[in-house]
C-alpha cells in the first residue's frame, strides 16, 4: 500500500476508487486510448465570437481544475496547455441520467467537452455541455486544494504535481525550450555544424570533476559518463573539421548547491584558426540574442541587482583582481604564501593543493563575488587551466576568458592547446594531484595526445551549461530543471525503509589463508555493493564540529559467518535466490585469478557440483537473512587460541639471505637461462629502487633475485608465486620479501601493502620491456638504448604488447615517481651488470 499523508486523503483516495468502480459498472472505460477534440481552449477563446454566433459544436479535451454544483447547474473549469476556461452542465439539456453520470467526474479527472460556446450573464466565456466522456479517472486529489505545494523538496520530487498547480513553471521551462533553440539556430547561422559524441568514454576529461563510472556488460568493462563535450569534438578539429559544436548532457559525481548540479546540459564549440579574441564579439552577440529572446529585453534582474547586458562588456583581469582583493601578485606568489593567504580567509584545502588549486579556492572565495556587471575575467596563471594555450606575451598566464556576471561564471572558453608535448606535462601534473588524492583532477589521456601530436590547427574553444539560464531566470539551478536527481525519499522516522541486512558467509573447509579470507570478504562486499548501489547509504557524509567531512558507512548491518563445506555455501545461495534477495558468490577460480574472462571459461569446463564456493554474501530483509543464517557460527579471526598451521616452524620472521644464500636458493629452482637473467635484472632494479627511497638494498636485492623463483616449476599464472612465497617462507626467509614475492602477481589481485611490495610490482615488468628495446637496436645492447627512444616505444602500444604497461603506470599512484624516471633508474641499473646479462 503507498504511503497516504493524511486521513483524510486516504478517505478520498478510497472514495474516488469506488467512482471508478461505478463507471466500469456502467460500461464506461476510464482510460480510453485516445480523446477527440476540435479545439484547443485557446483557439476557442480566440474564435469565441465567430463560434458562439455560429452555435456551432466544438469538443474540447482537458483537465477538471474546479467544480461548483447549483442544484441543477455546474459550473467547472477546463485547462489544456493552451489555457483554460468555464464550463457548464444544466439537468434540463442532458437530462437527469446524463447530468447524474457527472457525479463520478471529480477535480483533477481528464475529460472530452462537447457543446457550443455562450457567454454568462456575469460576461464568462462558456462552453455549455451536451455532452462529455471520461478520459482519465484520475486517483489522488491535486494537493492545492488542501495544503498546497509549498515545500521546494515536495515540489522538485513530484513536479509533475507542481507543473499543474503552477503556470509559471510550465512557462519557465517553455522558456528554456526557448534558451537552446536560441544557441542551436544561432551556432548553424555562424556556420559551425552540430554534432553528437559518445557519453561514453574510456577516459573522462576536459574538466576537473569526478566522473561516474558504470558497466559495459557486452564489452566486460567499466566506462566513464562524459564530464565534459570537450576531447572528442577537440579531435574532430584534428579530423578536418573547422567549426563543430554540441548541446549534450554531462555528468559530475559532485556536490549539490543552487549553482551546480550532477546531470545537465551543456553546449560546447570549437572554431579552428580563431583564438580567445576572435570569440569575445561573437560571445557577446550570442548572449544578448538569448536573453532578448528570452525576455524581450537586455535589463536583467537576478539575486536582486539589474544588469543591463546591452552595455558595452567589461574585461577583468585576472591578475590585478587578485592583487587587489587578495593583495598577492601571481608572478611571485609561492605556494606557502598562497597557503598563508588561505589561512587567513579560513579556506579550507587539502593536503595535496598545489598552486592552481590554492588560487582557484581564494579566486572563489575573494575574486569572484566582486565581478558583479557582465563582462570577460582573462589571462589566468597557466597552473589553473590545463587545457588552454599559454599566451604569447606572458607564458605563465593561459589565453582564457570567463563570462562573469552576479559573482557567477556563465560560459569559459580559451585559445586551446595543440602542443602534444606541452599538454602531455600538464596532464602529468594532474595525475600527480590524484595520486595525491584530487579525485577531481584530470586524468591523462594518451588517446588524445596521439591525437594531437598528428597536429590539430590552432583553434578557440568555448562552453555554456544550462547554469546561465537558471541565473537569468532567478532560480537555483535545481529549480530549472523538469526532474532533478533527488535523495532517496525516507519513512516519517527518516530511517530506512525496511530493515535490511547482510550476512557474508566463509567457507570454513577451503583452508584459506588469512589474507585468501579477507580477499574473499572483500570482494564479496565489493561486488553486492556495486550491484545494490547508493540506495545502501542513508547519507554520503557525517560532518564533525569543525566542518570536516568523514564518509558514512551503509545504513545495514553486517556480519560474517563461517559454513562447513563448499556445498553448504551453495544451497545457501540458492535458498537465498529462492527468496528473493541479493546474493553475491565468490568461487576459488576467483580468487586464483583477476582475469574475468579465464574465471568465466574456466567455471564452463565444470558441473555446478565441482565448483568450489570459498564464499557467498546474502542481502535483503533482515527476518529472512536471519531465518536462512541462523544456524551458522560466527566468524572468529585467527588468534592465538585459532592459529591457521604454519608452512614450517621456521618461517616465524625468517632473515634476509646473503647473496650468495640467495643464489643457491635459485639455482635450486630456477634453470631456465633467460629467467636467471631476468631475476639478475630485477634484482640491480630493486637495489636501484631501494638508494632512491633510502631503504634496505641489501633485502629489495634479494626480493628482486627471487621474485620469480617458482616460475620454472610452476608456469601456470594462477598459481605463479603463491608457490614461491611457500618456497621462500619454507626456507625461512624475510616474511616481507615472501609476501612480496607472493604480492607481485597481479592475477592474484592481493593490494601491496609496504613500499617494498609496490616497488616490486611496478618495477619487475619494466626489466623485460627494456631487453626488449635492447634486442631491436642493431648491436642488441642494452647501451645503445636512450630513455627518449625507450619511452616513445612505451607510448606504442604494438611494441612488447605483453608487458604489461598498466602495472608499470601505476608507479606514479603506488611510488609517487614518474614513469620516466623508474625507466631511466632501471636502464641505468642494468646498464652497469648488462655483460651478466649479455646485452
């Protein structure tokens, strides 16, 4: 049953239930599938003289909006989209039957009107009926006949509601209709062709924002919704194209306030051979087109001040506006003063805020609340805008303009960067801030730096969102869109819904390691989580007293349990699929690999009965988890009353090996020439790795030396180095170079934990790419190979396809350093022992 407000609109819900009952009694239908009319009222208000003189029958279609009943008269209100206007029943036209028919008609019901128009002695214009058919029976009372819809959250959550109870809505967003159709027709007559980029991107970019991610099910990958129109119609200049524009949704994964929101429309244009400068006049033309069409009208009035866009625009500085307001000059400002000047203000930054991003937050703060009058805020410091071409008199500020009005930024456009090399370095600053932790900064795109390094014509870029039509019409942007996202709505006590839990369930007889049992739990969270989604949180965010802010766990509880076999697990699962309620599963091909796709091939080859269940998880009404878990004991970590039994006695802490320890302990195991040699590379890299970060050489040596020990006896993937880690922990070595060994292949999925582990992951991969640059030079030899050579083969993908080049880039996230820079330590390295090596 829906939840109803009051007693007395169930009273009525209940009431007009029976109506319909006592229509279909009648043999009338209450939804026919399409309605007739003549007219619409506009047109009969119009024509009404012509009409009502003729006494000619029109039929009008529309909704009820009021009725009054005088004995055998009653008078109502019809309203289509065109307007509305009074009607009119009399007993002795229709006759006692027809006119008592009406008593099942109610206000907010949609109905066919037929009769002539007259007008009343009071001088309303009227259609008197002769007939009329029900077209839809409507259930619910329109809420202002009882407490209106005054709320903003009632109405933005049920607009449909607030679109019939106020016109002016319904007219606002005929206006936006208006607003687009103003900038479509205006960027074809300046002859720029209107296209449509995918929302769908493999990298998001073109702006700072966190992106949404969601799954390709077909291609078995994650996507990205497009934060921006920006890349895609950059590399349609690339492709010929001169003059291209979009008006296209985007998407954000960002905070709501009266100026931003996480779904709306945006137009983007690209112009190749113009700069920022050859923009401005047209920007300007654009504008005052809109806002004429609009509202009839340049003078503007929003958050109370007039603005009058037909004036001559203002240019802004950017520099002397923050000068002046903030009293730093940006040539010479270093980060520590632009922290002290944050101090000061009381913005808050993270620890990661570089220089752009300091001047962003004080801009935000101090600059932009003063630019009140329309004009163009330009030349910001290069360090704010990652994608716009450095101006020519001073390379340290970007040729960019911002459209500025009522202390808010209504369209940026810029002369945009073509140097591939320059934007390479300015992507690479960005992904450094994510490394750090910015979600928000830009990640590097080498799609479209190839592109760009194929040469794209110099060329201005401009973009406007849906935020410039809010401000016109004096509105928080959610206002101004038909149905924004909203939170989940909640019960009256403002809790959830249902009472919900989950309950992950172990399999107790798999004999996992502790780490395997984590693994497991992890990835079954993880997994019901992405299927279940955000409804799981009540909020996203808890905020402490001094306004930090701590993510919220979900609103369910869980536990874990453990079960006796691999079967037990799955009759639980089907149990709980029987009942309706989420289940994740979790089987050893998955924790044996990260490749989804051998996961897949792999379980096809078995019956269901050989499939090994290490775990299931299952979510859903907390009566019925319960009654489905309640035989199963909890969960008990490994303590010491519960220890898991060890591989050896001796493998407690263990020691790191002499070299020479070492390399007895690998010729035992390993016998294959080139594997030796990889091992001897990886061993000089680790030593390399291990002077830079002021660690132990002597233990990152030895990890490199063994890392592959188990490779010969194994060569299976699924298996390669778990085996290895039971070597090396059997002979009683350093318990940190064990799990590292066991950490470096990725099959596994195992996180590293310790620099060592990371290092080792990132770096091992890189020995086998450099041979492979070594073995294409003419001497093969290590020697004539150079980092810039090295690093362009890197960039094509077809060169040593099977190293793996994500592992590698992912040395700037775990180690903090370039690419570059682990390549030229590891060339260097191998370099000094390439005779070892025979290269």
């Amino acid at each position: 049953m829906v939840y109803m407000a009051t007693e007395k609109e169930e009273k009525l819900y209940q009431d007009r239930l029976k109506k319909l009952e006592k229509l279909k009694a009648a043999g009338v239908d209450p939804y026919p599938a399409k309605g007739e009319r003549t007219q619409t009222v506009a047109e009969a208000l119009t024509d009404f003289a012509k009409l009502s003189k003729g006494k000619k029958k029109i039929a009008l279609t529309g909704r009820i909006k009021a009725l009054r009943a005088h004995g055998g008269l009653i008078f109502g209100n019809i309203e289509d989209e065109s307007g509305s206007m009074q009607f009119m029943l009399r007993q002795e036209d229709l006759g006692k039957e027809k006119f008592a028919a009406f008593d099942s008609f109610d206000i907010g019901d949609i109905f066919e009107a037929h009769g002539m128009l007259l007008e009343t002695k009071a001088g309303e214009k009227t259609i008197l009926l002769s007939d009329f058919r029900i077209l839809t029976k409507s259930l619910r009372a329109l809420p202002d006949q009882y407490h209106g819809l005054k709320d903003v959250e009632t109405r933005l959550r049920k607009r449909y509601l607030d679109l019939l109870a106020n016109p002016d809505v319904r007219e606002m967003f005929r206006k936006k209709s208006v607003f687009w159709k103003t900038v479509r027709d205006f960027m074809i007559e300046k002859g720029f062709l209107e296209v449509e980029m995918p929302v769908l991107e493999s990298v998001p970019g073109g702006a700072e924002a966190e992106p949404f991610v969601t799954h390709h099910n077909a291609l078995d990958r994650d996507f990205y919704l497009r934060i921006s129109l920006e890349l895609p119609l950059k590399r349609l200049l690339v492709g010929g194209y001169e003059k291209v524009f979009e008006i296209g949704r985007i998407f954000r994964n960002e905070g709501i306030s009266t100026e931003h929101l996480q779904d709306y429309t945006q137009m983007e244009f690209y112009w190749a051979y113009a700069d920022y400068h050859d923009m401005m006049e047209m920007l300007v033309e654009l504008y005052q087109r809109i806002i004429k069409n609009l509202l009839g009208t340049t003078r503007v009035k929003s958050q109370g001040v007039e603005i009058d866009w037909g004036k001559p625009w203002k240019k802004y500085d950017y520099y002397e506006l923050f000068k002046k307001n903030v009293g730093l000059d940006l040539h010479k400002a270093t980060v520590n003063d632009l922290k002290t000047a944050a101090d000061k203000l009381k913005i808050k930054y993270e620890k990661f805020a570089d220089k752009g991003r300091l001047i962003d937050l004080i801009y935000k703060k101090s600059v932009r609340p003063t630019l009140i009058e329309s004009g163009f805020l330009i030349d910001p410091p290069v360090e704010v805008e990652p994608l716009a071409k450095r101006s020519s008199s001073d390379p340290s500020r970007v040729e960019r303009l911002q459209i500025m009005a009522w202390g808010t930024e209504l369209g940026k456009g810029f002369s945009e960067l073509n140097d591939p090399i320059d934007q390479r370095e300015r992507f690479e600053t960005q992904m450094k801030l994510r490394a750090a932790g910015d979600k928000e900064a830009q990640q590097l795109d080498e799609d479209f730096v190839e592109a760009l390094e194929y040469g794209m014509p110099p060329a201005a870029g401009f973009g406007m969102s849906e935020r410039f039509f809010a401000v016109l019409m004096d509105k928080s942007i959610r206002e101004t869109v038909i149905f924004p996202p909203m939170k989940e709505e909640a019960s009256l006590e403002g809790k959830a819904k249902e009472t919900k839990m989950a309950v992950a369930v172990i399999n107790s007889a798999a004999e996992l390691e502790p780490w395997q049992e984590m693994n497991t739990m992890a990835h079954l969270n993880a997994a019901f989580a992405a299927r279940v989604g955000r409804q799981l949180l009540y909020q996203d965010e808890i905020i402490t007293s001094d306004d930090e802010k701590i993510k919220l766990n979900i609103q369910h509880a869980i536990m874990i349990k453990t079960a006796p076999s691999s079967e037990a697990i799955a009759q639980l699962a089907d149990s709980a699929k029987e009942a309706g309620l989420e289940v994740s599963e979790f089987i050893r091909e998955m924790i044996e690999t990260t490749d989804d796709r051998k996961v897949i091939d792999l379980t096809k080859k078995k019956k269901r009965k050989d499939v090994e269940y290490l775990g299931v998880l299952v979510f859903g009404k907390k009566s019925v988890v319960e009654a489905l878990t309640k035989d199963l004991p909890l969960y008990e970590s490994r303590g010491e009353n519960n220890p898991k039994p060890a591989v050896s006695s001796a493998r407690a802490n263990g020691k790191v090996p002499s070299r020479d320890e070492a390399l007895k302990l690998l010729y035992k195991h390993v016998k294959t020439p080139n594997l030796l040699k990889h091992m001897l590379a990886t061993e000089a890299l680790m030593r390399g790795l291990a002077r830079k970060f002021g660690e132990d050489e002597d233990k990152w040596g030895i990890a490199g030396l063994l890392h592959d020990i188990d490779y010969d006896e194994t060569k299976d993937p699924k298996m390669h180095s778990l085996k290895g880690y039971e070597i090396l922990m059997n002979a009683a070595i350093d318990t940190e170079i064990c799990e590292a060994v066991k950490i470096h292949n990725p099959e596994h999925g195992i996180p590293p934990a310790t620099l060592l582990d990371k290092a080792l992951l990132t770096g091992e991969t890189m020995t086998g790419f450099l041979v492979a640059c070594a073995l294409v030079t003419p001497e093969k030899k290590l020697a004539s190979v150079n980092l810039d050579s090295a690093m362009k083969k890197f960039a094509s993908k077809s060169f040593a396809a099977g190293a793996d080049r994500e592992i590698m880039k992912q040395v700037e996230l775990l180690l903090g350093m370039k690419l570059e820079e682990l390549m030229e330590i590891c060339l260097r390295e191998m370099q000094k022992i390439s005779g070892e090596l025979g290269l």
